[in-house]
C-alpha cells in the first residue's frame, strides 16, 4: 500500500503493508447475530480511560497509523488557525468549507490500516480524511484540494472535504458526495459488484475483497443507511459498516436520530449482520473490534457493522459555532476524551521511546509545512476547462476514468447504424427484450435489475424469461427502494460492470433524486477520475386509455436539465433498439424512457433492425418531408403527430427528436430554417417543459427565418388524472394538434 509520506520520509521504510486479515473465526460464529463485546455499563466506563491496558497488537504497523495519525490532527490544526486568523491570512490561502476529523482520527487511521486488498473499496463522507491519509493519499493533495487548488480531488471543482481516491491497483475511495447518507447505497453495489466478479466472471483476484463504508451516527437515520443494510443482509455482502458516533448531528442529539442513540444495540437482533461496538478513543479497544469484524467480511461469512464511540473534539464546521448548543462542561469532558494522547500512553513506552515519538512528531511537522507550501504553490484551476468532463471525451489519447467498461471492451462489441428492413415487425416491449437479452449474450458484465424484474419478468412484462436464462446473479429482483437501485448501479458501474436498472414508474425515481444526481455528476466533479455509466430504464406517460397522478407522469425535462445524463425516448420498436444498445454501450449515464402507451398498445411496433443495430444520440428522424410549417416531438406523441400531419399532404415536416439530452440542434433549426414555422409537440408539462427549450433556441437562432411564433402543444398544468373523461380534456388528441398546425399556417 502507498503511504503518504515524503520520499525522504526516515520513517518510510519502516511503514509496510497492512496485515491481510484472514478468515480465522471459530465455526460457531457462521450464522445469526453475534452478541455485543461490552456492557453497558462497561461502555460508559470506556468513555473515560481504558481499564486494562493491552500490549500493541502486533498485527498493526502501529508506527504507521500513529505517523498518519498525527498528520491528519495536523492538517486540521494547520486549516482551523487559518479560519481563526482569516483577516490575516489573504484569501487565496483560505480554506473555504472546512471539516475537522479531529477525535475521529485515531479510530479511522486504525480501519484504513486494514483496507488493504487489491479490489478493496471504502465509500466515506466529509469527515473521513484520516481515512485517506491511511490509503495513500498525499499531504500535499489532502491540503491543495480544500484550497481549491488544481489536481487533487477534483481540480476545484468540488469543495475539498468531498474527497475520492482512485487506484487502478489496490484499494479506492469511491467518490463522496454533500449529501448525507448517500455514500451506502454505492458500497453496497461495489460489495455486490465483488460477489458478480467472482461468482460470474471467475475473477479469482476479486475474492475476499470487501466494501466499507463510513458514517456518522445521524446518517443512520437516512434512506440511504437503512437501504444499504437491508442489501447488506438479505444477499449477505461483504460489506463493513463502521459508524463512528459523536453523539451529534451538527447541533442534534443522537438520541433524536436513533432511538436510545445506539443503533449497534438496536441492530442486535438484525438476522446476518455481525455487530460489534465499544470506545474509538481505545486504540487497543477499536484495533481488536475492527480485525474481529474485518475478519469476518473477508471470511465470506456477511456483512459486519462496528459502532465506536468518539469525540468530535471541534465545532461541526469551520463557520459553526458549537457553544450554542453545547455547555462548556460538555466540550470539556470530549477534550478529555481525545484519542491522540490515548495512542500515544499504547505505544510509549512499548512500543517507540519518548524520543521517537517526539521525532515522528517532529517529522510530521516538517512534512505538512512542505506539503502547505507546494499546495499553496499550486496553481488556480484552469477556467478554460469547466466545461470539460461532463461528458466522456472519447477521442483517442483522452484519459479513462474509473469507472464502466473500458474504451476497448465497448469498440470490442459491434455495432451498425443501418437497420435490417426485413426483420419480422415487433412490439416496442418485445424489441426492449430483445436488445437486453442480446447485450447480455455479448456482454458478460452487463446486468438487469430492478422491482419485480426477475422471477415476474418486470410489470410491463419486457423483462420476462431473462432470468430463466441468464440466471439470478444477471437478471435479478430489488427490495423496494429506488435509492437502492440507483446507488447500487452506481457502485456497480464504478466497479468495471453494466449495470440496467428498471424504476417501474418515472415517479418512483423522486426517492432516488440524490443518487440520480450524484451519478449524473460523477465524472465532473471528480475530474475524470471516476464515472459511473448505468443505464435506468423508466416507463412513464399516459397508458392505453388510461392515466393517473403516480403511474402516468413523464416529467423527462428534469433529466434533461440534470448534468451529466443522456435522455432517449424511443417512440417505436426499431429506435428502442438502436437508442437502448447505444445506451448500454456508452461511457455516460443513460435515462431511457420507455412510454406506458407503447407497452400497452401495438402503436410503436416496427420492423426489428438487427442484434448489432445502434443509433447514435442527437440525431432527430425526418419522419415526413414538408415544405411550411415543421413538427417536432418525441416518445408517444409521435403518433398523433403522424396522424394529424398526414391530414396536411406535404406541407409539415415532422421531426421525431428520439432523444432530448443531447437533442438534435441542427437538424431542428435547418428545418424551421426552411419552412419558416414550428409547433413543438409534448406530454410534459407546458410551463418549462422541453419545449421551452428548443422555443427559446429557435427564437434566438432562426428569429429572421420566422413567419409566425412557435408554437407549443402540450398537456396543461396539471397532474395526469385517472378518468378517461378527463385524461381527454389534458392530453392532446389529434384533433387539436391538427387545429393548431392550421392556425399556424393560415398565419
């Protein structure tokens, strides 16, 4: 393992690899729930000084994890003064958004100590620098990212405590996010991704790895925690959470988060969870609980969780002021607490003398002043490069992210953009089927999952016999969360696989917002250095006589208007086909809308073009040559558009958008360019719905070829209602867009 010291660090050669824990539990201890290691009583005993002493476990490089120890202690005394003294110090050394680790920092180092394995991965939060330090990262990057400066986490573009850390040859940091409790849901798709790789692929390497992840004990209380764990546990993953409790969340108590404030008691009677808990400012304590749960991830034995209690020995952030919520007396009984002094009375004189210890002290210090002042010297990053990563750049010589299948396994897979006109007419549902069986057949890293999709064959039944076929590890059912879904694919994707999520509906996604968001993001925030290309399948829209407010919503503006995304709404079988393929084999994320009424109804159906048929993104199909007024739309509503226009002989163009993330610019502006009309044509909503986007590019880019406004027919400001009567009213039929285009051409 990489550590972070200099190269002309004397203590470097003494800091080896971490000890790889190996599978040595009695057989008793295989299933069910272990019992807890203390009492309670003897845990509040533990919140003071330890009551036997332990000799320093000689598994540990415990001149290591005291070396990265006093590191990360330093860099937040170096960032805390630096905000205590701002108007003396020029902006440009500020940090700016600051976290301290400081009485989470011994526990952490003692957990990075282990993670140790080749396809190892940790998924952390913004308190989790010590951690890092413990991985290999830099001193020099640990203090350049939180001042913005470029390299590091995320050349500037993310603030500094959201860190990763890929490593194409050992252990990683999957990439942080803002938000709480995001950061489980991913490591329980990289725990799941270890199972695939060697279960499926028969890559040995991947045996014994594990996923970690780290949290806060208000985290417990999120979505994301309780969602990972049941993943955890019913598949039985090699999966550690480590919850380190400070009994605060910013200003709340912990007891307001989890009833009794401990949720390693509450989870005693979790069936396959293996739970541990006790003092984190022990190093004895935390270092025996942490190999014990360790020990039996990497055993293959399920999923552990430890919960050490620490201090957080400084306010919650750098603008928080903590004496509001907290009395003086409180503060001080943490400061007693403080795990440094406890790590230094485990090691000396046992360990290291009095004078090694103040030399490594010495030492450290001299390292973070030479790392400050190179990241202090670091430029600003470049603006000229904002733009860049918010999609893959795939041409050759570009970098690769983490993250997918790699640049040569996608050119590996074939692919024509010429349809085979003589293949036998299929449903749209069908030819969704058939695409996803295909890509399975010639992608042995592609995966479909989701609510029902496995044994059921999916709601709308596209999925069905897939399971049958490929087998439960490949095509498989969910628990009923969609942030689950969507951050499994997530770590998933990071992990080298192809992952395809179903959400049965577009308005299940909502509970998935963050880790839609946060996959969309991925690649830029990070620089490049991580992305995350899933592809989630999305029914939505009015089904077959039939709409109401839950099942029926379409709303594919708000992924259009999120970063990152690709959008497709395929409006019959044959584009189904190219769009979905082209999905599956693209380094971006994917939503792939497929539209209720083309599932129900035979509205979509279309010659199959082919098992290797793609069709590349931003190109709209002319679906009817026209001379003076153009149509654009997309999904389901092409075929009322197709009706309506036909009742106008050759003077509408249609256009079929196909996919509005990226959309077809150019072929929408040479044709209104030439007919000197447009009616756009959507199911969404009107206020802000995509049509308003391309309105607003034709008014400003072929403003002087106008001969009347763009038009714009969509449903009105209103949810989908359940009645036939009603869904009338809202949706456009084709009546009324057939009055609309003769209003725009009498104009």
């Amino acid at each position: 393992m990489i550590v972070s010291l200099a190269e002309n660090s004397p203590v470097r050669a003494s800091i080896g690899r971490a000890v790889r824990w190996p599978a040595t539990r009695p057989a008793n201890r295989l299933h069910g729930v272990t019992t807890l290691p203390v009492s309670r009583g003897s845990q509040q005993r533990a919140a003071g000084k330890s009551r036997t002493p332990r000799a320093p476990d000689p598994r540990f490089d415990w001149r290591r994890i005291a070396y990265d120890a006093l590191v990360s202690r330093a860099l937040d005394e170096v960032e805390e003064a630096t905000n205590r003294n701002k108007a003396s110090v020029p902006r440009e050394h500020q940090v700016l958004y600051q976290f301290s680790a400081r009485g989470h920092d011994v526990a952490q180092v003692i957990l990075g100590s282990m993670i140790d394995h080749r396809h190892d991965a940790a998924s952390a939060y913004y308190r989790s620098r010590p951690l890092l330090l413990a991985l290999g990262l830099s001193i020099e990057d640990a203090l350049a990212s939180p001042l913005g400066r470029s390299g590091g986490f995320s050349d500037g573009r993310d603030i500094g405590v959201v860190c990763n850390l890929p490593n194409a040859n050992g252990p990683i940091v999957l990439p942080m996010s803002g938000d709480v409790g995001s950061q489980y849901t991913p490591c329980a798709g990289w725990a799941q991704a270890i199972r695939y790789h060697v279960d499926v692929l028969g890559e040995t390497e991947w045996d014994q790895s594990i996923g970690v992840v780290l949290g806060g004990e208000a985290s417990v209380a999120t979505n994301g925690f309780w969602s990972a764990l049941t993943m955890a546990t019913t598949l039985s993953l090699p999966m550690l959470f480590y919850v380190e409790d400070n009994g605060l969340g910013i200003s709340v108590r912990g007891d307001m988060q989890t009833p009794g404030g401990d949720i390693a008691r509450n989870l005693a009677s979790f069936s396959n969870l293996f739970v541990r808990e006790g003092d984190g400012c022990d190093p004895a304590q935390a270092a025996a609980l942490l190999a014990e749960c360790m020990e039996h991830v990497r055993s293959g034995r399920g999923p552990a969780l430890v919960r050490l209690t620490v201090p957080r020995l400084s306010s919650h952030s750098g603008p928080d002021n903590q004496r509001g919520y907290r009395t003086d007396e409180e503060i001080a009984a943490d400061l007693e607490r403080d795990p440094l002094p406890r790590l230094r009375a485990h090691l000396v004189p046992a360990l290291i003398s009095d004078s090694e210890w103040s030399e490594l002290e010495a030492k450290v210090a001299g390292d973070v002043q030479q790392a400050l002042d190179a990241a202090r010297a670091r430029p600003n990053p470049d603006p000229s490069t904002v733009s860049r990563w918010v999609y893959a750049d795939d041409t050759p010589g570009s970098p690769e992210a983490m993250g997918g299948l790699s640049r040569d396994e996608r050119a590996s897979l074939n692919g024509r953009q010429h349809a085979d006109e003589s293949g036998e007419v299929v449903r749209f549902a069908e030819a969704v089927r058939r695409t996803l069986r295909r890509e399975l057949e010639v992608n042995p890293k592609a995966l479909v999952f989701g609510e029902d999709v496995g044994r059921k064959g999916g709601v709308h039944l596209v999925t069905e016999g897939l399971q049958k076929q490929f087998g439960e590890k490949r095509v498989f059912d969910t628990s009923l969360s969609e942030e689950g879904i969507i951050g499994r694919s997530v770590g998933m994707a990071i992990a080298g696989l192809m992952p395809v999520a179903e959400i049965q509906f577009r308005k299940y996604a909502d509970p998935a917002t963050e880790q839609l968001n946060n996959c969309g993001t991925l690649r830029w925030r990070t620089a490049n250095r991580f992305a995350a290309p899933i592809v989630v399948r999305m029914p939505g829209g009015f089904g077959k006589d039939v709409g109401d407010p839950w099942h029926s919503l379409s709303d594919e503006v708000r992924f259009a208007h999120a970063y990152g995304w690709q959008v497709a709404i395929p409006s019959n079988a044959a584009d189904a086909v190219g769009l979905l393929r082209t999905a599956m084999r693209s380094p971006n994320p994917t939503i792939f809308f497929e539209h209720r009424s083309l599932l129900m109804t035979s509205d979509g159906s279309a010659h199959y073009p082919g098992d290797d048929y793609v069709i590349p993104f931003g190109r709209a199909r002319v679906l009817r040559e026209g001379t003076d007024v153009t149509l654009v739309t997309w999904g389901a509503f092409v075929h009322r558009c197709l009706e309506a226009a036909a009742r106008f002989g050759d003077r509408v163009e249609l256009l079929d958008l196909r996919t509005i993330a990226p959309w077809d610019r150019d072929r929408v502006l040479a044709s209104v360019r030439k007919t000197g009309r447009c009616a756009i044509v959507h199911e969404d909503n009107l206020t802000a719905g995509f049509g308003a986007e391309i309105a607003a590019t034709l008014a400003k880019d072929a403003f002087w070829f106008l001969d009347a406004p763009v038009d714009r027919i969509a449903v009105a400001d209103v949810p989908m209602p359940y009645h036939p009567v009603l869904l009338d009213v809202v949706l456009p039929s084709v009546d009324r867009i057939a009055d609309r285009i003769e209003e725009l051409l009498r104009s």
